[in-house]
C-alpha cells in the first residue's frame, strides 16, 4: 500500500481537527470575555453576602414544616422579585413533619451527671418519663454491623467514631453513615436507644451536631441523639472504668403527620433558546439549633447573587439561568427528589447544573460529569475560573452538589465545585451555624465561580450531553 505524503497527512489531521471542534461544545470568544468581565465584578460584590445576612436575620431558623419554613418560602420568592427576575414561581413538596420539642440526656449511673445532646431527624419520643438503659459502646459502624443482637437487646447503642477536619471533609463520609444508617442498624439488633458521637469536628465546643437518621417507619424507629464531642469524651472516660454505665433519655420529637412545602424557583430568561436551562442552587430548609448561615443560606446566596449579576447585563444570556431553593434537603433530599420526578422528562433540556450546598468557603477544585465532546468547553470554564483559585479535576466525575444530583441521577450533566470544608463540620448543624461564619469575600468568590461558569454553559455553542441516563456510570455523587 502507497503511503500518503507529509503534506497529504497534515491536511487530513487538519481536517479531523476541524471536525472535532465543529462537533464538540465550545464557547465564543465573545462570551468568555463577559465571563471574565462577571468574575472580576462579582469579587469586589456583596450582593451575596447581603442576600445571607437577610435570610438569617429575617428569618432565621428554617426546620422543614416549621412556622419557619413558610415564612422561607415568603422571603425567597420576595427575593426573587426584588433582585429582578423575569420569572418566579414554586413547586410544591410534600414529606413527614418531623417536630423537636425537647431533649435532656444523663448518666445515671456510675457517676451521675448531664448530658449535652441533640435529638436526630426522625426520632420518635422516649415513653413517658424517658428511656433509662445501660450503654454498649462500638468504635465504627462495622464495629456495630458484626455485633451480636444478644449484646445490644434492650441497651442504648452509642457509637464514638470521632471526625478530623480535612480540606474535603471525607470524614463526613464515616460519620453521617453512623449517624443515618447506624440507628436503623441497632434497632434491627434490639437496641432501645441510640447514641452517637456527633458527626462534627469542633474538639471543645459543647454544642451537639443534629442531623437525620435513616428511619422511615415510626413503627421502627428508636429514641436517637447526638452528643456533643466533650460529653462524648466524658461518657468514654465513665466506660473506662469497666462499670456498667446506664444513661437516661428524655426525648419529646416525633413524626406529627406530613406538611406540603416548595421548591422556589427564579429564573433568568434566555434570549435564544428559554426552554434549556441552566440549573444552580442551594437549600432553602436548615436544622433548628443556629440560623442555617453555612447550610444553606449561603448556597441560596451565591445562586441567587451570581444570577442577579448575570440578570444585571446589556443583554439576556442564550439560554434560562434558574436558581432553584429547594425543600427540605435536610431531611432526606425531599425538595431535589420531587423536582428530579417533576423534571425527569426534561433532563434534555437542563445544559449544566449544580448545587452549592457546603457552606462558603472558597471553590478550590472543579470537576465535572459531561460528554466528551464538551470537555473542551469545560476546560475553558477553567480557565475563567483558574485565576480565583480554582483547580480544574479532569478525572474526578462531577455529582451536582445535593438536591441536583437527584437530577444528575436522571442523566443532567454535572459540574462539582468543591468549597474549602476544613473548618464546615465544626458548625455543621449546630447552634454555631450563625452568619458571623461567612466570610464575605469567601463569599464574592463563590459568587464570581458561579456567575462564570453558569454564563458561559448558557452562551456555549453546543450542549454538555444531558440525556435520560447520560451517566449513570459515572460514579458522581454527593
């Protein structure tokens, strides 16, 4: 066989790279600056910061079918309207009222003294009178998995996993099975009780984490808390002593029928194409003990602050930039699970998404879950986005962040835009969860990733491959 010329082979490789980019996604010039003009003004602005301190302060607390969680609602959809955007609207969603009304813990005996903990999602009440059992100690949730039923029947369960801070926060991976799965797995043993170490990383604050078990059925559920890291500390020095060690629990929570709630939802219309979206968020519920400020007020923030950025330009961008605050996320992804059945016929038309829902601390590492011929698209996002500290994982699949990985699940091409959690799980679901937290130009940074990238997903020529089923391999997930 004759083989081509130099010349004959320069064209044809030419040629094959002309194709590859008229076919992959790609993002014009044009928009890549104005992206990069969105960044620059989103780092010097507070809009954010502003939109955070007036969902703590307004209204504070928002525990998923509280007084609070409507009065969420309110505010979000006045927010909406007051930083200009073309629609708003809800979506209702409906789930289990979970109510806490109070908690008291102690040792009884050998050595008695309080106790400073916490009553999980979906716990029921101890009996009248309270829960008075002696404690089994586990070390991990395997530790518990393998136990014999005859050593656990009729004792509380405390397991004392104890969480370190890292820059990911991977410990959380450990702790919030212990905290969903665990109590589920000790009933099934005959457990009367449940305690754990709290899924938290603050060595010295006496302030318990709160969080959801994995109990769906009232009738299965146990009595279960969390305590705080220095009362955990104390209960292992009482086990110490090699004397058994009762605990009383005086838990008044409980399942009190179901409430509808709402995802609320602002969009930015597109000028080109207003059926394909663009898709970013936070959650709008938080737990009861602080004011929601890093979970998730600063989630619905950013999304809110990097839309109202984009909202503020010369000319609408291609395609529907829509902020979604879901429901409920707290409790068990109610809101993002009602929006993905709701949405699931449309996953083609969603371009990108994803969540911010892990306080807000700055965006150091992008990854993403698209098809490959949009990689080249993604990498010019990171480009756009390397300047402001963020580091583009090629490798590292993209989940959506929590609610819209329900979405992801669906076949929505993700992105992940990991914060800096090294410090998140020390206020995690406490008392200390409060808007001195946020830093506000942490906060401006988020917002700049934000604005940036959900820019230039709705002005890309080309779309991220959004499709029922797209990736459903991938491994992502958050």
């Amino acid at each position: 066989m004759r083989r081509p010329s130099l010349t004959l082979l320069a064209a044809s490789l030419l040629l094959a790279s002309t194709v590859a980019c008229a076919t992959g996604t790609t993002i014009p010039a044009a928009a890549v600056k104005t992206a990069e003009q969105l960044r620059d003004k989103a780092m010097h602005d507070d809009t954010g910061y502003r939109i955070a301190e007036s969902l703590t302060t307004e209204v504070g607390q928002r525990l998923a079918g509280s007084p609070a969680d409507k009065r969420g609602v309110e505010w979000a959809i006045a927010k909406f309207r007051e930083l200009g955007f073309d629609k708003v609207y809800t979506e209702p969603v409906t789930y289990p009222k979970w109510v806490r009304h109070s908690e008291r813990g102690a040792i009884v005996s050998p050595f008695p003294q309080s106790l400073v903990l916490t009553a999980l999602g979906y716990s029921p009440a101890t009996p009248k009178g309270g829960l008075t059992a002696q404690v089994v100690k586990f070390d991990s949730l395997d530790a518990l998995k393998a136990a014999d039923p005859s050593t656990i029947k009729g004792k509380i369960v405390y397991v004392g996993f104890r969480m370190q801070r890292h820059k990911d926060g991977h410990d959380y991976g450990i702790g919030s099975p212990i905290r969903v799965q665990g109590p589920v797995i000790a009933q099934a043993k005959g457990a009367a009780g449940y305690l754990l170490r709290s899924a938290g990383t603050d060595p010295d604050s006496r302030t318990p984490h709160a969080g959801v078990t994995g109990f769906r059925d009232p009738a299965k559920a146990i009595p279960a808390a969390a305590l705080s890291n220095p009362d955990a500390d104390q209960l292992e020095r009482v086990l110490g002593y090699g004397k058994p060690v009762t605990v009383k629990l005086d838990l008044d929570c409980g399942i009190e029928g179901e409430y509808t709630g709402a995802n609320v939802i602002g969009e930015i219309t597109g000028a080109k194409y207003p059926d394909q979206v663009v898709a970013i968020g936070g959650h709008l519920d938080s737990w009861d003990l602080g004011t929601g400020a890093i979970d998730d007020a600063a989630g619905v923030a950013i999304a809110m602050g990097a839309g109202k950025l984009i909202h503020d330009l010369p000319q609408r961008p291609d395609r529907t930039i829509r902020v979604i605050a879901f429901a409920n996320e707290e409790m068990g992804l109610w809101g993002g699970r009602a929006y993905a059945e709701k949405h699931a016929n449309e996953v083609h038309k969603f371009q990108l998404g994803t969540e911010s829902d892990f306080g807000s601390g700055r965006v150091w590492r992008m990854s993403a879950s698209v098809k490959p011929e949009a990689r080249g698209a993604i990498e010019q996002i990171a480009k756009v986005l390397a300047p402001i500290g963020v580091a583009y994982d090629a490798k590292r699949p993209g989940g959506g962040g929590s609610d819209l990985s329900q979405m992801h699940g669906k076949g929505m091409a993700a992105l992940s835009l990991t914060q800096d959690g090294t410090y998140y799980f020390d206020w995690h679901h406490t008392a200390n969860d409060t808007f001195d937290k946020i830093d506000p130009k942490d906060l401006a940074q988020n917002v700049a990733v934000y604005a940036a990238f959900s820019y230039m997903a709705a002005q890309a020529n080309g779309d991220f491959g959004s499709a029922p089923g797209a990736f459903a391999d991938d491994g992502a997930g958050d």
